[in-house]
C-alpha cells in the first residue's frame, strides 16, 4: 500500500476505518453497474452523509459519490458549510467535485486512488479552498483495482 | 454591450432571445434572495432545462443554476450527454460547474457577465471538454449589475 500525502500530514488510524466504509459504498455502486466510487462524509467521527457514483442510473453527470455526500451532508447539518468534515472518497475527486469541496470550505479530503486522467490534481491543487488539507493513496490498491476491473470487464464484453 | 469570444465565434440572433431568458431565471433567484444567476439549456431551439441559483434556500452549494439545468436536460433527453446542446448562463460558470459541463461533453456555452474571481477561465480553459465551444459578455452589463446591485444591498444592510 503507498501513501502519499500532498500536505505531509501523517494518515490517522480513523482514516483507514472511514476508507473501508466508502469502500462499501464503491461496491454499492459495482452491484448497479456503475463505476464504482464511493464517499462517506465525516463529522466530528460520525458519517453523516454518504454516496456512490449513480450516473447512469440517473442519466446524470452531476451522480458522483462526493456530490451526493455533500448533499447528504448539508441536509443533515442544515448548513452548506462542512468546515468541520472529512470528506472520505474511493477515487481522486474530479474537477467538478474538487470544484463543489471549494464551496463547502471542507476541513479535509482524503481520497484513495489518484486519478491521473481526471484527477483534480493534474490541472490544479488551487481548486480546493486554502482551508482544505487533502490527503491520497489510502487503500489506493484496493480502491485502484476496484476501477480498473470494472473496465476491464467492460471492455472484455463489448 | 461588449461582447468578447474565447473563440472568436460571432454571436448569433438567438442568444439574445435565450439570454434573455437566463435573466427571467436569474430574478427568480433574485426574488427568493438568492445571488442572481439563471440557466438555460437549449437543444435545437428548445428550451429543454432551466435552473435558477438556491444554494441558500436548500443549503446546499451544489444547487447553483447550470447544475440544475443539466440535470433537468439530462431527464428531459434520457442521457447524460448534451452533445447538441448550449447552456445559457447569465454569469460565468465556476470550476463545479465548468467540471460538470466537461463531464456533459456540452456542444455550446454562452455566457453573460465574466466573473474574474471565481469563474474557470481565470484557473485553466482547458477545464471544458475540448467539443465544447464558449462564448462570454452576451448581455454583460446586465448580467453582472444584477450580481453587483444584489450584494450591494446586502452589504448596506450589514
């Protein structure tokens, strides 16, 4: 397993806990068919919103697990601001959902496998808001061939 | 009026008819107190999505205007992708938004007022698909008076 951290902060035990609990949610979305991510939203050591990628069952681009948990987790706050949460995500959020974490000045993001076709990261570590510490590579393995069969599988019928 | 193309693409009749109406959708958000930004996505002359700002009134910052368009457009069509369709937005998309509308492979995207401070072009052009043609300045002055007046207001009464 490699971790790599953007900010050299060191991985906390509760990260890997919170890691396997998105994974549950990636699965969730491999059962539908979908590529599989998902996202748990941590606030003070309580999921309080969670999501896996639904893009295609709901013809949607915006279905990414991250986009869901946001949601999910501004409802349950009542707030839009998640600056005390912990966003725990399968796969290196998009721009689109780096783009979403700057408005909600969430307090850190912790990704598992780094995306380097649609990796925020490759364009720029400046989309996230200065307040935000992210961190990548936690169970970057298991999170990384969870994708990667999916497609392969994919292409292997088509 | 000034008009300004990344693309140096002349500007047709019917984007002041659609821009026109992006701005009805903008004063709904204005009416309900939220920042002033409408939405339309139109196919073939079509309008077949709207969306106006309500982060405020449904906490949540994934609800800016253009989300809400693609999502309607992507229900209305029956498919994630909007290959033959232009979005019109009164302000310049954020980096959510313009990471979205890469994901919708989107033909077209007409702007209204630039946004300097958080508009995508200042970060990077590249966050749109490559298909995906833009334009900004259609109705510029009205468009950003709109904002402008909108936080003017809200400043005089802090």
């Amino acid at each position: 397993m490699k971790y790599y951290s953007f900010t050299n902060e060191p991985t906390i035990p509760e990260d890997d806990f919170f890691m396997k609990e998105a994974l549950k949610e990636a699965h969730l979305a491999l059962a539908a068919d979908e590529i599989p991510v998902g996202a748990v939203l941590v606030c003070k050591g309580r999921v309080i919103g969670k999501g896996h990628n639904l893009t295609q069952k709901l013809n949607d681009v915006t279905a990414h697990a991250e986009m869901q948990a946001f949601t999910a987790a501004s409802n349950f706050l009542g707030g839009k601001y998640l600056s005390d949460c912990t966003l725990y995500v399968t796969l290196e959020p998009c721009v689109m959902c780096a783009g979403a974490a700057y408005w909600t000045q969430i307090s850190r993001i912790v990704f598992g496998a780094h995306d380097p076709q649609r990796g925020f990261s490759r364009l720029s570590q400046n989309i996230l808001h200065p307040k935000t510490q992210f961190i990548g590579g936690i169970f970057e393995e298991e999170c990384s061939e969870l994708v990667k069969s999916f497609f392969q599988k994919k292409r292997n019928k088509s």
